[in-house]
C-alpha cells in the first residue's frame, strides 16, 4: 500500500459481497488507503460461512486483499459518531447496502457532505435511485436479467445466466473508475460528489453491441449459443476435444468480414483443403447452411487434440480460437503467475493460496499484495492515531461493543 497513483487517498469502506468490496479493492491496487468498516465480532456478512464459522471464506480473502479492517457498531448512536468523525478525515465513502440502509443510518450524501464538502460519496444499488425499481432487493442474477445480458445468453430454446459474476465485479470496477474520475474533480475544481452505479445501468451499457442488430432487424438480438449473434455464419462453435472432459472444448470463429482467410487457413490445418473451393463452403453465410456437415469435420479433428493444442495450431496458423480454460487450468498454468495475472498471499488460516491479481499493469504501480486483513486489525491505530483516542476510550468502546 502507499506507492501507486492514489497514494493518499483514504477511503472509508462500507461495502460488503462482491460489488462493493470489489470497487474498493480495486482502488487499493491503485494505492489508497482503506478503511474496511466491519461488524464488531462477527465482521462482514461474507466473511464467514456457516460450515467454518471462525475462518475467512475464500471469497472474503480474495475481494478484500490489501484493506485495513475496523470495527465499528453501525446501531449504535457511538458506532455512527466514530463514523461521522473518520468521514472529516477520508476522500471518499463507499457502500453498497440494501435500498435507504445507509439514509436510515443517518449517513446520506447530504449528511455527509456536511461534515466533509469535498467527500466523493460512492454507491452501487441494484437499480437506479430514480427507477421504478428503486426499492427492490438485487443480487448479480437479478441485475443480468433485468440489464439485457440474460436474454442473449444460451440457447434459443432456453436462456442461461452467467457463471461469473458479471454485474457484481462489472459495477464495482466502473464504480472505481467513477470515484477516481470524481478524485480529479476535488483537485481540479474543488467539489466533490455523489457517485451512482446501478447494477442494471451497468449491464444495459456492457450490451451496447446488441442494439446495432436490433435496429437493423427491428427485433431484440436473438440467442445463438456458442455462435456468432450479429449474423448466422459459420464456423462459429465450440467443439469437443481429447480427452473429452468437462472442459475439454476450444472455440473457433472464422471472420465473417470479406475476404478473410481464417477459413482457408482453419482447412488447411484440419488436412482439409478440399473444403476451400467446395461450392458449399464459399461464404460464412452458406456454410451456415451446412453447419452441422461442418462441425462435424471440424470435430473429428479437435477431438484429436488436447484443448490447448487446438488453440495453438490454429492460433499459429492465424485462426481466432481459444480453449476453454477454467480456474484449475489457470491456476496451474506458471505463465499467470509470471503475468502477474495470478498472484499468492499467505493467509493466517488457509496457509498459501493462489488469486486473481489485477489485470491492468502500469509501470508506475507496483501491488505489494497483502492478504485481507483480520476483523478489527486497524483498531488500534485508526481510531488511536487518526482520531487520537487514548487506550483507555478504545477499550471502554470495545466493552460497550461499539467497535
């Protein structure tokens, strides 16, 4: 902590989940300081499991890394006055409660910004303050419904939802991206402001693409699967490889912009040269026609070859594919680790552990790592050396279980 662009910053961390925790972690990586704000005994709400209820969860430990943690009772008339004291001394609020949880706490923007005026008050809801669907509750899968992504993911005969946690992750990173832009505001202009991500706002921006085919066809995009949603064209699929696993898949996609070569070239790697001039095979759009005689072909070569020698032939011989690889594979592959893409941390509890990293690399923000803290670890020294409080205040608080 300390040393990247936002070496500096004090953040003041309400989130819990994913979202949230999501949004601030990543202005960790970025350098600022953060002030995780955690339930006196028990913590955050996804920091324990009922099947270990006295060992960090595994998704705590990796939305959380390089935090500081605090603890404070939020029902308390004590709890919201330590709150209300480290708001005068912090940039920036986040907090991803439920609808009107944090104005029933007494800590609305307004309120806020009139103990600090220069505060960037962030918060990520499920759906728009001004929505219809304000007050609803809402988890990842509500928000990928309701924002468009659902209903173009899956089958034409049955829609799916994501295995990944596309609006949760999604929205915090925009959220950051949102404070930071609101950071350089406070130093250029001198004002702060209040921050509102919807989760729902955020997926309906992630499927813009989808609107250019829906004022093309005047229909919504349809769901294709594993091909190509813009236009009926093959090959775009996803083929079975050796040794036929789970995950034993590579997908292609041969280009449908005219004149690309990916075919010929998907042909000639196949063994299968013939397919070039076949009548049958000219266009993507007539090899639509006869997808299933192609996909077929294209199998019994795949399943020839692991998934990660598919994808290395075909990318060799400039043929867009990509394996499908999940965690085990990433996490088993030394390149993530070199890429920086996977990191390890050392966790007081669950020994050495391998996790995500963060994707953006910058030559001026070098990420010491750290793993998520222990609840209540930062007592001492926030509310001692930032707000002064003697030994004496911070265990007479702890003894009225305040913090």
């Amino acid at each position: 902590m300390g040393n990247g662009p936002l070496s500096g910053i004090k953040v003041l961390d309400l989130t819990q989940f994913e979202a949230g925790t999501v949004c601030t972690e990543t202005l960790a990586w970025l350098g600022a300081e953060i002030w995780k704000v955690e339930r006196p005994v028990k913590g955050e709400l996804g920091r324990y499991s009922a099947v270990e209820p006295n060992v960090d969860t595994y998704g705590f430990i990796i939305l959380n890394m390089n935090k500081k943690s605090i603890t404070c009772n939020l029902k308390t008339p004590e709890g919201i006055a330590l709150i209300k004291k480290l708001l005068a001394k912090v940039d920036v609020i986040a907090e991803n409660m439920g609808p009107g949880s944090i104005e029933r706490l007494g800590l609305s923007y307004e309120e806020c910004k009139a103990i600090n005026d220069k505060i960037v008050f962030a918060s990520i809801k499920g759906f728009a303050r001004n929505s219809p669907y304000a007050e609803y509750p809402a988890f990842d899968p509500v928000a990928t419904h309701t924002g468009g992504f659902v209903s173009v993911t899956g089958t034409p005969e049955m829609p799916f939802k994501s295995g990944v946690s596309v609006a949760d992750s999604g929205s915090g990173l925009t959220t950051a991206l949102a404070i930071i832009a609101a950071l350089y505001q406070v130093k250029t202009q001198g004002i702060g402001q209040r921050v509102d991500v919807a989760m729902q706002d955020f997926i309906i921006g992630l499927g813009r693409s989808g609107w250019e085919p829906y004022y093309n066809t005047g229909k919504p995009p349809r769901r294709v699967g594993n091909g190509m949603p813009l236009e009926d064209v093959a090959p775009s699929n996803t083929y079975r490889c050796k040794p036929g696993g789970p995950n034993d898949f590579v997908h292609i996609y041969c280009s449908r912009a005219p004149g690309s070569s990916h075919f010929a070239s998907l042909c000639r790697v196949i063994g299968r040269e013939d397919l070039i001039d076949d009548p049958r095979m000219v266009t993507p759009q007539s090899r639509f026609q006869y997808r299933d005689e192609l996909d077929a072909i294209i199998t019994e070569w795949t399943m020839q070859h692991t998934k990660q020698e598919a994808m290395e032939l075909l990318a060799k011989a400039d043929v867009p594919s990509g394996a499908l690889l999940d965690i085990d594979d990433i996490a088993h592959d030394p390149s993530y680790i070199e890429t920086g893409m996977v990191v390890e941390v050392e966790h007081p509890q669950r020994g050495k552990l391998k996790v995500p990293g963060f994707a953006p690399k910058m030559s001026e923000n070098h990420i010491d790592y750290e793993c998520s803290p222990e609840l209540g670890g930062s007592n001492e020294e926030i509310y001692g050396e930032i707000l002064g409080l003697s030994t004496e205040e911070i265990q007479a608080l702890k003894d009225k279980k305040v913090i």
